[in-house]
C-alpha cells in the first residue's frame, strides 16, 4: 500500500529531463568499459596462449602486463557501474515521485522499495521489475481518472524485455563462477572470454533497452497535464 498524493491542478511534478539525460549517457558510458573488460579478458587469454605455446618475444612481464590491464578494466567497469546506478536510481526516485501525481492509481510497493528494491536481497529479482513496471504504466497519458489499481493497466513488454535480459546476464555470471572454480590454466581464461562476450551482448541490451524506457516515461512525464 502506498500513500497516493492527490491530484491537482498545478501538478509539482519533480524535473526528469536533464538527469534522464544523464542516466542515457552513462549507460554509454557503462557499456564502453564493459566492453573494455570484455577485450582486456580476450587479451588476457591470447597473451596466455602465445606464452605457453612459447611464442618469441612472448614472456612473464607481458603476462604480468594483460592481467593488470584486466584487473584494471574490473575497477573501471565498477566505477562506471555505480555512476550510472546512482544517476538511474535518481532519475527512478524522481518518476515514481512524478507517476503518483500524475496517476490515482496505487503501486504495487510502496515508494521506499524504489530504492531498497534494488538492494535487498531474493526480493531484488523482480521488485526493481515491479517498481519500473508501474512506473511506465501509471505515466502513459490516457490513464482513467478513476482507475484506482495499477493492475487493470497495460504492462509494458519492454521493461520485461529489459528485466529478463538482466536474469539472464544474472544466470551467466553464475555459471562463470561454476565454470573456473579449480587452479587457474588457459582454458579458464577462454572460458571467462567468451562467457564475458556473452555477458557484454546481454548488458548491452540491457542498457539500450532502459535508455528506451527511460526515455519514453520522461517524455510521458514531460507533457503538461492539469
């Protein structure tokens, strides 16, 4: 149960637009350095194999050099990642702020999981789906003044597009952890690469996905309503 701010006519709609911006440029920026990492990792693993297989020129400081370059790319992608989430979770807090104004009707989770929803654990596989969910479809412009119940709205195939794609990078990830469990060999840096292309394909998505939804909601949000 949420506590709904009744509408009114001069609607102290929270501003969208510039950190909308923001939030699209960072998942640019998000899924560059994630392919960075994702390059670092097949260098990691070439560099590895020309080694063991005693290419000339090939030797322990070129190890030594592409595992710094991975451990350094690890750090960056890390960065960017809590960049673009802090200026999503921005963004999110300000349109669920402005869904509820705009709409009567009641969200499935109340305000506070906007953010906690992302953070705790088991609840955070579909809560953060449900939070944008009914974001979306309180925004769409059309929605009845006495409907009362985000349930009867239309739900958005893409904000599903965009959770499952994150399952299932999720699910990835978890199988890498499965995959190079044991002593390190070039085997294991092959597998990390090419699960870490897959993981790259599958964020990238992702985040072209969410810049979609991001910027549909704003512009819903954007349009004057009284």
């Amino acid at each position: 149960m949420t506590n709904q701010e009744p509408l009114s006519p001069a609607l102290n709609l929270a501003p969208v637009a510039q950190v909308a911006t923001v939030a699209q440029l960072m998942l640019v920026v998000s899924s560059a350095t994630n392919a960075f990492s994702t390059w670092s990792d097949w260098n990691r693993y070439w560099v590895a194999e020309d080694y063991v297989a005693g290419v000339p020129g090939v030797g322990v400081a070129d190890l030594v050099g592409a595992d710094n370059t991975s451990a350094s790319s690890t750090w960056l992608t890390l960065l960017a990642l809590l960049a673009t989430a802090a200026v999503f979770l921005t963004w999110l807090w300000r349109a669920r702020h402005n869904a509820e104004l705009l709409s009567r009707a009641e969200h499935r989770l109340s305000r506070g999981w906007t953010i906690g929803g992302w953070f705790c654990p088991i609840v955070n596989l579909w809560f953060p789906r449900f939070v944008v969910d009914d974001i979306w479809r309180a925004s769409r412009p059309g929605v009845p003044t006495d409907q009362y119940r985000v349930h009867g709205l239309e739900k958005s195939p893409l904000v599903r597009a965009w959770w499952y794609t994150l399952i299932v990078n999720w699910l990835v990830l978890l199988f890498l952890r499965f995959e190079t469990r044991g002593p390190l060999s070039v085997d294991t840096l092959a597998t990390v690469a090419v699960y870490s292309t897959v993981s790259l394909v599958l964020l990238v998505t992702a985040a072209a996905l969410l810049a979609r939804i991001i910027r549909q909601i704003t512009a819903w949000q954007s349009v004057p309503r009284y």
